[in-house]
C-alpha cells in the first residue's frame, strides 16, 4: 500500500526527543558532584563537552573538575597508578573541550605509562583495567603511542569474559588510534557478547556504538537489532546513578537531542499543520498514481487479458476491447474523484464542484482513447 512514512518519521523523532530530554535531565541530576573522586567528575566532564550546546548547562557545574586535576598534579603528584589515571583523564578532558594540557604534562604522561607498564601486574596498570581506559584515552589524546605491555594488559583482560562497562572504555579508548583497530573491535565485541544485559550495560553498549561513530566515521560493527535493544532499555529501564553510566547517558542524550529547535507555540503549530497536509496531499498523489499505473498496465495486457477471460473465441472483438478500456478507464476517473473527496474531507474542507465534473471527463476522454487504441 503507500506508504506514510513521512508522517511516521515526523511522530517518531518527535517521540524520541522528548523521551531524549527527559532522560538527559534525569542524566544531569546524578553527575558527580565536588564530593565524588576527581577521576569521575573528569570523565563526565568529557563526556558532557562530547554532548554538544545541549549538555553546555551541565557541564559548567563540572568545570572546577580541572581545575583540581592541576592542582592534584602539580601539588601532589607520584609516579603511580591512581595519579597517572588522572593525568590521562585529565588530558582527554581538555582535548574534548579543544583547550591544550600544561606543557609538562605531554612528556609526563609518556615517561610514567612507560615505566609503569613494566611493572607486575599486581602493582601495574593492568590490574585495574578502568585505570587503564583512563591512561589510552590520554595517550591517544596526547597523539602518543601507547606501550606494548599497556596493549597486552588490555588484550588479557578482554580475554577473561570482562564487564561490559569495563570493555566499553576500553573500547572507546582504543578506537581513538588507527593502529589499535584489531583491540579496539575485540574490546567492542567483548562489550556486546553477554546475552544478558543490564541499564548499566545498556547504556555502556548505546555510548560505545555512539562514540565508534564519531571517532571512526563509520557504525559499529554490530546488529542494528542489539543497538536498538541496548538503546531502547538504556532510555525505558530504571536509571543507575553509579558512574559512569550518568555520564554516559548525559553524553548520548544530549546528542540525540541535537535537532530539536525552540520556537513560538503559534510557529511550532503553523509548522506541524504544513507538515500534515504536505502528508496528506502526498499520499493522494502516491493513490493516484498507484490507480493509474495499475491501470495502464491492464490497458497494455488488455487483449490478453480478454483472451484469457474468452478461451476458445480467438483474437477478442473490437467492441469488447472498446468496451473494457471505457470501463477501466471511467473506473479510474471514479477512483480519483472518490480519493479526492476523502483528501478534502480529512483537510476540512468543502468539496469543490468540479469533482463531478472530472469523473464525467475522465470517463469520457478515457472511452476516446479506447475507441483510438482498438478501433
């Protein structure tokens, strides 16, 4: 039948900004405060420059965030794990907010990953793989390699059935460099392999398929199904206030309600009733011309048609020829009238005379056309 995909689309995308907004406001409230550890208040900050103009608001309450991540530095630094997180965080905070790191930062960051991805893994990176999303995201930021054992720390712990969020960061640390792109798509696999899937889980596949997207310039290599599934439960399932899934609802959000547009209620009303009738009257056209085509088509087979309804007679008569081209011919101008009156009636307006009128014309000049076409 035809399709009314233009009024669909405008109702869907209307339905899932709205759902969008309430989510990100919800998103919002449950970002870490100056209370929370510097390590999250810094990943949402990053995730809420990400989001756009629509997470501007919320992100601002976070900007002291890095402020306090170069005192931390600065005033207590150690060349140890929890510090070198930070510093990597911090870096990719600031890259998402196109601002450059202090100078000493850069060098830093390359000569304590390096030493410490030499460490045993009890005292490493590699025991503890959040940290170490914290450190590739900065690294990657920073345009520096990452260290060989830094990569086969991840590649060991996406090899023991890891946490879905956990392999989420992972993930989307890696997809920042070109070269890791075979980790990258096995930290992303790792993130959708459970069958099972939690709001926090939701929400970390819904981030990563996002964040693919924008940094690779191409969708994630996964279902469309399983990215519907994790996006439909990330915005109807219960929220989670544990981070960093606020900051990652925040993020995709805020993305998500990049189209919506603020304007008068008069505008917004003038706006939805053009778009109504431009549905409307497209819909008529695609009945018509459906009617029509339908029609030609039999006028074109007509004289097998017949031969098929006549068996045995030989090549159908000419009047009979005649006479069903009139009848499909007059069948159509009828089907048009009748269309057109359902399209004035559903745009609440009057009938126009010439309706009748048009059915007569249409039967007339189609009985003309089947008299020349088999005379």
């Amino acid at each position: 039948m035809v399709p009314l995909t233009h009024e669909r689309r405008l109702r869907a995308q209307a339905q899932g900004n709205d759902v969008s907004l309430t989510t990100f406001r919800a998103a919002a409230e449950a970002l870490p405060t100056p209370d929370d550890p510097l390590l999250d208040r810094l990943f949402a900050l990053e995730c809420l420059h990400r989001g756009g103009r629509e997470a501007r608001t919320a992100a601002h309450s976070l900007l002291d965030a890095t402020r306090d991540a170069a005192w931390y530095l600065d005033q207590e630094w150690e060349p140890d794990v929890p510090h070198l997180a930070v510093l990597g965080q911090a870096i990719s905070t600031l890259n998402a907010a196109s601002e450059d790191p202090p100078a000493a930062w850069l060098p830093r960051l390359a000569e304590t990953a390096t030493k410490l991805a030499t460490r045993p893994a009890r005292f490493g990176l590699a025991s503890n793989p959040t940290l170490l999303a914290c450190v590739l995201r900065g690294l990657s930021a920073a345009d520096l390699p990452p260290p060989s054992p830094l990569l086969d720390a991840a590649s060991a712990y996406l090899n023991t059935g890891p946490d879905p969020v956990v392999a989420a960061q992972l993930a989307e640390a890696l997809a920042r460099r070109r070269t890791g792109s075979d980790l990258a798509r096995q930290a992303l696999l790792a993130t959708f392999a459970r069958p099972e899937s939690t709001h926090p889980v939701a929400v970390a596949r819904w981030w990563l398929a996002e964040r693919w997207h924008a940094l690779r310039g191409e969708p994630a290599p996964v279902s469309d199904n399983d990215l519907e599934d994790a996006r439909t439960q990330a915005l109807c399932s219960p929220p989670t206030t544990d981070p960093p899934i606020p900051a990652m609802v925040a993020e995709v959000t805020a993305r998500a309600i990049n189209s919506l547009v603020i304007v008068p209620l008069a505008t917004l009303a003038r706006t939805r009733e053009s778009a109504g009738i431009r549905t409307i009257i497209e819909n008529l056209v695609w009945r018509i011309l459906f009617v029509v085509a339908a029609a030609a088509t039999l006028l074109i087979k007509l004289p097998a048609v017949l031969g098929w309804l006549l068996p045995g007679s030989g090549a159908p008569p000419r009047e009979a020829l005649q006479a069903a081209a009139g009848l499909i011919t007059a069948t159509v101008g009828a089907t048009a009238a009748v269309l057109l009156r359902l399209t004035h009636k559903r745009l609440g307006r009057q009938e126009p005379p010439y309706l009748e009128l048009l059915t007569g014309a249409v039967a007339a000049v189609g009985t003309l056309l089947a008299v020349v076409l088999y005379r």
